[in-house]
C-alpha cells in the first residue's frame, strides 16, 4: 500500500494505492480469477464508511494472475486506487 498527498483547492485529500493478494487452491489459476473478480464486484459502488474521511472514488485498475512455478500455487492480485477526503471537525 502507498498514500500520497492529492490535495486540491483547500480539500484534504490523500490517494491510495493497494496491491490485494488473493491466494488460491495450488494448481488453480481459476479459484484465484473467481475470488480476484468476486472481491472487485463486492467492493464496486459499496457503501464504504471510513472514520474522520469519505471516499470519493474507488477504482479497480488491474487483475494480475500468476502461478508460482515451485509450489504450484496460484494467486491473484488486485490493484486499487482510491481518493479520500478528510471531513471537517
């Protein structure tokens, strides 16, 4: 995960960037797509609350699969980004 300041016109805000590791069933490139792209419709237009802050956007930018060639297992990754704002006192 990484925030950075994205401040604008006097609004507080921060931008986000999170990498979401979905580990799957060895062997199973499918399990890991299936849970990746069940995360990402759970999480599109959720009702996310956050303490002291909105969410302004929230955006899924990619879906990475990969097999480890040791082990066998697979996973997928989630890459996020999200706006927040800090909402007065």
């Amino acid at each position: 995960a990484e925030i950075r300041d994205d401040s604008v016109d006097g609004a507080r805000r921060h931008r986000h960037a999170l990498g979401l590791t979905v580990f799957a069933r060895p062997g199973s490139l499918r399990s890991a797509v299936d849970a990746a792209e069940r995360i990402a419709d759970l999480l599109h237009d959720a009702p996310l609350a956050l303490a002291g802050h909105a969410l302004v956007r929230l955006d899924l930018e990619a879906i990475a699969v990969r097999r480890d060639p040791a082990s066998g297992e697979a996973r997928a990754t989630l890459t996020l980004r999200a706006i927040t704002e800090r909402l007065s006192a």
